[in-house]
C-alpha cells in the first residue's frame, strides 16, 4: 500500500487509546495508518508519566537509604548521580518506543509523524522506519479517529 492510498482507518494521535485502537482494527484486518505530531506512544510514556515516575522511585531508594540506619541497616554514604538516573529513565523510554513501534509494524498498520502545515522531521528514537510527510494533501482514510490520550 503506497503512502497515500485510501485505508479504512485514521487514528491521529498514538497515545493510550490511539494505539491500543490501531493495533485492534490492523490485527482485525482493517487497513489503518496513525498520525502522531511527535511522540510514538504518545506523551505519557515519553515525558511525563514514565519519566517523572522513574525519577520519582529514583529520589524514594535515596531517601530510604538515608535512612537505612534506622532500621539497623549501615551504609557509608549515599549520593545520587542525576545524569545516571536520566540515563536509565532514557533507556526505559527508548525501549518503551521501540516496543510501540513494533507493535505498529506487526500487524502492517502504519504510522505518520508530525503531518501538517508546519511539520518538520523530529529527532525521534527509533524512528528509522516511520514514514514522514510535510503535509497531508487528502484524507487517506474512510474513517477518521481522534484518540484522545
């Protein structure tokens, strides 16, 4: 199927409804390309839920160890590198898109990275096989669908 043909589905936006939807109607033989401004998976794994969580649990091991000592346990010093912590939020991150990504690729659906009239191509992680357009001319699809987170 060539970029533009007409598919039975359009799903803009690939967050938690987005893509569980996309994934059900390509698995159930459906024809359906997603379009995302930027982030596959949408903002909740990307930059806020998993991130914040992450450095959240991160700053709760410090504190508890700080704290070791009260419950019989010694250690000689606790110190947080921050640059470690954002690497390992990263790379959960870019596992997580990777993992969204496959997903799309799978059942043969397709994804369209930031369509519109000012698009440009993002630095997205794991995006070699994302198809990108600078704008969308036609709908390409039968049904449109906007999934809100």
């Amino acid at each position: 199927m060539a970029a533009f043909d007409l598919y039975d589905n359009v799903i803009f936006a690939s967050g938690e409804g987005g893509k569980y939807l996309a994934w059900h109607l390509a698995q159930s033989g459906q024809s359906t390309v997603v379009i995302e401004r930027q982030w596959i998976g949408g903002s909740c794994p990307n930059m806020n839920c998993l991130p914040s969580k992450n450095e959240i649990w991160s700053a709760k091991v410090a504190q508890l160890m700080q704290h070791a000592s009260e419950f019989g346990v010694h250690t000689d010093s606790v110190s947080i590198n921050i640059a470690a912590v954002r690497d390992r939020i990263r790379q959960m991150v870019n596992a997580l898109i990777s993992i969204n990504r496959k997903k799309y690729e799978d059942p043969g659906d397709k994804i369209f990275l930031n369509l519109g009239t000012h698009a440009s191509v993002p630095p997205v992680p794991n995006s070699e096989s994302v198809s990108h357009s600078p704008t969308l001319r036609r709908s390409p699809a039968r049904k449109a669908i906007a999934a809100a987170g």
